[in-house]
C-alpha cells in the first residue's frame, strides 16, 4: 500500500478555464491535422489511416495531460498484454473515469489505441467530438436497435484490418447518482438481480454484443476503480459534481483547475470471453459487480483497499503530459494550418 499526503484545494475558475482554452485550441489543431491525414492517405488502404490517427490520438493525449496534474495509480491484480486486443470495463463514478483508465493505458503504450464508448450527447461538444469521432470513438444512444448494428460495424472493421484495439466500456451506462440508484434498485427487485448501493446495476446488451465481435485472442480486463478519499457519498445528479462529504473526488472540471488527486486505486482482473459466455454474461457482470460494491463498501469504511485484492504485486503508475510535446505539437499544427490557410486563399482569389 501506499501513504502519500497532499495538500488538495479547490479548482481555480481562471487556470481551469484558461486550461480548457488550451485545450480547445489544441484539439482544434489536432482535427485539422486529422483531416489533412485522411486526405493524403484517402488512396491507401483504411488500415493506414487508422495507424496514422493512432499515433494522433497518442499526441492529444500526451500534450492535454500537461494542462492535469499528475496522476498516480496505485495498481493491483493482473498485468494487461499490450500486444492483445482488448476490453476494458469499469465502475463509473465521474466524468473524469475515462482519464484515468487513459493514463492506465498509457503505461502500456496503448493510449493511442484505446477506443471509448461515450453516450451521444457528447457528439454535440464542439471541436472535441469530431476530434474524437476520427479516433473511432463510438458514441450511444442507448437504443440498441441504433446501437448494435454502429457497434458490429465498427468492431468488425477493427477485427478485419487486425486492429489491436483496446475499447473502454462503462457497463452502468452513466456515473452512480441517487436517481439512477433508485433505478438500479427498482429494476434489480424485479428482475431478481443484486441490489448493490455504490454502483449501478451493470447492463447486459451492449457488453454481449462485443462479446460476440471481437477475436478469441481478445483479453477482458475488469477494472475496479476507488478513489482515494471516498467515504460512500452518492452525488445527487449525473457526473457527481454535487457532493454533500466526498469533495475530494475529482471531475474534469477540477482536474483542469489544477486539483491534485490523491492516489487511484485500480483493481484489474483478466478474463476471455469464452469464460463470460460459458458462465452466462448476466451472471459474470453481475458476480463482478458485487465485487465492486463490496470493494467500494469496504474503502468507504475502512479507508483501505480489501487485503485480498492486494496479496499479489502492486505497482504504483505516474503519468503527467509533456508541455515540451505540447508546445512542439501547437507550432507544427499552427503553422500547418496557416499554410492551408494560404493556400486556399491563393486558391479562391
């Protein structure tokens, strides 16, 4: 285990909007950058494309994490094959759980692989949401009927071109907040599933349906993620930024306000999907999912991760952004984009 003290205060409204400036203006670079790739590569086969973006999405990454304080992961359980495609699932707690399973990926130099499944209402945040829809990123309706046939689709482009792809999945389909637990409750009682109370009940099609697409060779990696200073608090709304005790949680916001987490817990264990459909998808997701609460119950009492979930290595992961690759990335992309500039302009006069 690990004992760590930090002076953590509340994000400063100026630095995190002026992050968030930076931000916008360095994924901005980035989608242009994007298009001019996909256009000098539109002759080439789609697996080209799909390498060069790759290597973007990398950029984006290293270069937006030098707006966030370092992040510290305190690891423990299975170590992911980086060669392997992949699933990743996870408890939702925040709007800022993606991040830090970027930052898990990151170690294993599958950041620029990772592909997110995020619900459609973030198609409509500018600049952001075309960058991420050239990463491939899918994004859900949460209408199967829509969601299935976009879902087969794009995860048998991945398997056709032998993409090793690493998807992020939230199974709970939203961040845990009162109304959604209420939800959880009702709909457990009836369907005779567990009544858990630090997460939602997990959802069964869209997991089953990747299940179904993906390669035997693909690894399932169950995350368990606890962040420290919890003490069970259920925000009152989605992304859980209205919180009565746990002020220490972080949520985008505070991360590009210059917050300094504490450290992150994760928890991973390894399984194929010929093990989750021998067991019955239902029943594995849910089994996971209680041991998920337990684990949350648990840090909420006791302030410590379950001792068996650390009897085997622990690794503690540092991962920050480079300022030095930002600035770099700004001027090529900057001066790239003015020689468009020009040159479209030479063009129509």
């Amino acid at each position: 285990s690990v004992f760590v003290v930090f002076s953590p205060f509340e994000p400063m409204p100026l630095k995190r909007d002026l992050n968030f400036l930076c931000l916008f203006i360095l994924s901005f670079l980035i989608v242009v950058f994007q298009f001019v790739v996909k256009l000098v590569l539109l002759p080439f086969p789609r697996r080209i494309n799909r390498k060069a973006q790759t290597l973007l999405q990398r950029v984006w990454v290293e270069t937006s994490g030098a707006l966030i304080n370092p992040v510290k992961l305190v690891v423990s359980g299975d170590t992911p094959d980086p060669n392997e495609p992949a699933i990743i699932i996870c408890n939702h707690q925040v709007d800022a759980d993606w991040w830090f399973m970027w930052c898990w990926a990151k170690n294993f130099g599958r950041h620029g692989h990772m592909k997110i499944m995020l619900k459609s209402e973030l198609k409509k945040v500018p600049i952001l949401s075309q960058g991420m829809q050239n990463f491939e990123f899918m994004f859900l309706n949460r209408k199967f009927e829509e969601d299935g046939p976009m879902m087969k689709k794009a995860l048998g482009s991945f398997v056709e071109d032998k993409f090793p792809f690493w998807i992020l999945l939230f199974p709970e389909g939203t961040t845990v907040h009162e109304e959604y637990l209420k939800k959880s409750h009702d709909f457990a009682k009836k369907q005779n599933r567990p009544v858990l109370n630090k997460t939602v009940l997990p959802r069964t099609t869209g997991f089953n349906t990747v299940l179904n697409e993906v390669p035997d060779n693909c690894k399932i990696y169950d995350v368990t993620c606890v962040y420290s200073k919890y003490t069970g608090d259920v925000p009152d709304w989605d992304d859980g930024y209205d919180r009565k005790r746990d002020k220490e949680i972080p949520n985008i916001a505070k991360l590009f306000g210059g917050f300094k987490t504490p450290p992150t817990y994760l928890h991973v264990k390894t399984s194929t999907p010929a093990e989750i459909k021998k067991k019955g998808v239902q029943e594995w997701l849910d089994e996971s999912w209680v041991m998920k609460d337990e684990t949350l119950s648990h840090y909420a009492t006791t302030g410590k991760m379950p001792e068996k979930l650390h009897e085997g290595k622990v690794v503690e992961i540092v991962q920050s952004g480079s300022f030095m690759k930002m600035a770099v990335v700004l001027l090529i992309e900057g001066a790239l984009s003015y020689g468009m500039y020009l040159g479209i302009s030479a063009l129509l006069l």
